[in-house]
C-alpha cells in the first residue's frame, strides 16, 4: 500500500525547468506521479499550473520527496500552518527543524502567509508572534533560547525564481548559466546596461573583488568605477587590499610591475612592507588622510565612503588593521552587505564569492567573471542558480567594462 501527497506548481514551470526538474525528482527517489491537473499558459505572459498526486511506498520515502520538491518550488496543495518548536538553548535548534533555500519563502502562521526577511541558504527560520507577526532567517550560531523554529515541511511555500518567455530590459540575458563562447563585448555591454539600470533604479551594487584584479592591470579602471559612484560596496580580502595599496606605494603588486611584468629588486618585500606602512599610519583611512596613500580602489573607496569588508584568512600576512580576523564577524559583515545589494558583481575570487553568494537571495542580480571556469560553475553549484557566469580576463573585462558605463 502506498501514501501520497497532493503538490501544486505555478508560474513558468516549463520555461524555467521547474516542471521537468520535479519530475525527475519524483522518479529519482523511487516515487511515481499522477498529473490531475495541467493548465499550459499560452502567451509569453500567461504563467503555467499543475497539479500532482506523489505517490511513495512509505511515509518516510514520502516525505523525503515532497520536501526536495519543495526546494525546487512545488508546494502542498492543502497547506496547514508551520509547526513552531523553542529553541532549547543558545545556539542549539530543535530536531527536524527547516533549512532554508536561497528563494523567496513565506510561512504560513495562524492562517496567514508571512514573508521570510532577509532570505539565503542554510539557516533556520525564527517567528516572533505578535501583533505584527514577523519572520526571518537566524544562522545556527545566532540561535536563543526559546526562539520558536519552524520544523517540518507544512506551513512552508516556496518561490524559486522563474525564466519567463520574454527577456526584455537590461536584465533579459541574466537567465544563469555559465559560457565562454558569448562574445565578450556584447555581454560585457549588457553587463553595463544592468549595472546603469540598477543604479537609475536607486539599487546597491556590490562588488566581490580578488588579488587577481590588481595583478591584470584593472586596478585604475575599477577605481574610476567607484569613484564615478558604480560601486556602493567592496567585499573582499586582506590580500586584494594590500596588493592595492602595494601598487600606490611601490609600483607593483605581489612584487611584480603590473606595467612593464618587471620583478624590481626586493620587489617581493613590497607586500609587508605596504602592510607596515598602513599599520604605522593607523589603517587605511589614515594612511589616506595623511597623503601615504594616493590613489587606488582602497584609495577612493574611502574619499567616496564607499564601505568595505576585508576579511581575513588563516594564511593572510599582517593582516592590515582594518582586516576583519574573527571569521564569524567577518561573515557577519558580509551578510549585512548582501542583504543590502540588488546586483552583486563579482570578479576573480573563489571564496569570497561563494561566501557572498551564500548570503544572497535567489532573486539578486549576480554576475560572476572569472578566467577558471570551476570558479563560476561551483558558485552555480554551490547554490547561486541565479548566477550569469563569464569565463575571460579580468583585466579585460573590467577596463572594457568601464569604457561602457563612463564613456
């Protein structure tokens, strides 16, 4: 004898891969399907519906299906209200409890639907009951006592964003997915016409930088990019500073002449001997002050009070005094500069990019230009489906990138 569950889907589930994706989920796990329902939009407008009848062997089997369906945005079709149990301690979440996607969730509390605040990957959902219930995501180590979690699957809707049949606007080509083979021009030109629409908009643009950025020759032409106000943010790590600040001071970065590729003698000291110096001054913003530092991104993120987030890491020298070292601070900041971002760029750095990505909604704009190309298919894979990757030179994309949007 077997159970089953009555799901439902909607919107573009066909364009976006949402339909054919449940299906496979459904016969991956050992469980069949009955269609009851399916009512094909037949316009580019017009969304889709359908209804299924999930079918397991057990209960358990059952439940393992509908909750994966229900990550890829199929919802229960008699939705009941969320089951809330206390936190038994500071940091510690009750068994079963819900772990949150990246997509916009709602949860259903005394009969009405509550929208998730600040929504990403891999935390607890916390509801405060009141007259004005509320919502929102907690990580693990943020967790109190008695915090009432949401656990199970009921009461939970989920909405993974959809590929809609008309790609109008600047945003039209972020649809995902990862290619080397578009021309770089034209994307980088639409990559600009996203960028100048977010900011014509009043949105937030984050910028996730890498070492690397510096090291290709991009450093001035990503300067011009803050100054003339593109960038409202920087994420990034201890290296990408010092690197930065190297280049104003020395004339090179990592030792190496970023002009002529020459390796100066002591050239390979340069790095810790930029570190001393902004340490002597007091920090960046000092060292900018005091006319030690006369130019560069760190440079202009602080005539412009652009805020950043450097965070450090086991093997960073130094570090620099404005290097965030307490790793769960550091996450902390990050996670504040995500939820603020409506495009996040991010350019040439592996970790820091799946670091931001795990903080960010499913439904931020993110652009992710890197030379490997298992930089930008992991940050797809680790969750950021959202993504548009870009496999080329970074010292090719920033500068051209700028050229489009200043000039």
């Amino acid at each position: 004898m077997t159970v089953s569950r009555v799901v439902e889907l909607e919107g573009h589930i066909i364009d976006s891969g949402m339909m054919q994706a449940c299906f496979g989920i459904i016969m991956d796990m050992g469980g069949s399907f009955d269609v009851e329902e399916f009512d094909i939009g037949r316009s580019k407008t017009e969304t889709t519906y359908a209804r299924l009848t999930v079918h397991a062997d057990t209960e358990e089997d059952l439940r393992a299906i509908v909750h994966e369906l229900h990550q890829n945005g199929a919802n229960p079709a008699d939705p009941r209200d969320a089951t809330l149990d206390p936190a038994p301690e500071d940091k510690v979440v009750p068994p079963g409890f819900y772990s949150t996607t990246n997509h916009p969730t709602e949860i259903r509390v005394d009969g009405e639907w509550v929208t998730v605040e600040n929504i990403e990957m891999d935390c607890a959902v916390v509801v405060e009951r009141g007259e004005d219930t509320r919502a929102r995501t907690k990580v693990l180590n943020a967790i109190e006592a008695g915090d009432l979690v949401v656990t199970g699957e009921a009461g939970i809707r989920v909405r993974p964003p959809e590929r809609p049949r008309e790609e109008g606007g600047a945003f039209g080509f972020m649809q995902g997915g990862v290619s080397s083979e578009r021309p770089s021009e034209s994307t980088i030109s639409r990559v600009a016409e996203a960028m100048a629409e977010t900011k014509a908009e009043g949105g937030q643009i984050l910028a996730v930088a890498g070492p690397a950025l510096i090291h290709s020759g991009a450093r001035e032409a990503f300067a011009r990019l803050v100054r003339e106000g593109y960038i409202d943010m920087l994420s990034a790590g201890n290296g990408f500073a010092v690197h930065d600040i190297e280049r104003d001071l020395y004339g090179t970065s990592l030792g190496m002449d970023t002009e002529s590729l020459d390796h100066p003698r002591k050239g390979h000291k340069h790095h810790i001997y930029a570190i001393s110096e902004v340490i002597r001054a007091g920090g960046i913003e000092a060292a900018v002050e005091d006319g030690l530092v006369e130019s560069g991104v760190m440079y202009e993120c602080v005539r412009n009070e652009t805020p950043y987030v450097l965070a450090g890491s086991i093997r960073d020298d130094g570090p620099l005094p404005d290097t965030i070292t307490d790793a769960v601070e550091a996450q902390e900041a990050i996670r504040e500069q995500a939820h603020r971002a409506d495009m996040v760029v991010m350019l040439s750095t592996l970790l820091h990019s799946v670091a931001v990505g795990n903080c960010l909604p499913s439904s931020t704009r993110v652009v992710c230009v890197d030379i490997d190309p298992a930089t930008v298919t992991q940050l797809l894979d680790r969750g950021s489906a959202q993504a548009v990757g870009m496999v080329t030179d970074i010292g090719t994309f920033v500068p051209i990138l700028a050229e489009q949007l200043l000039e």
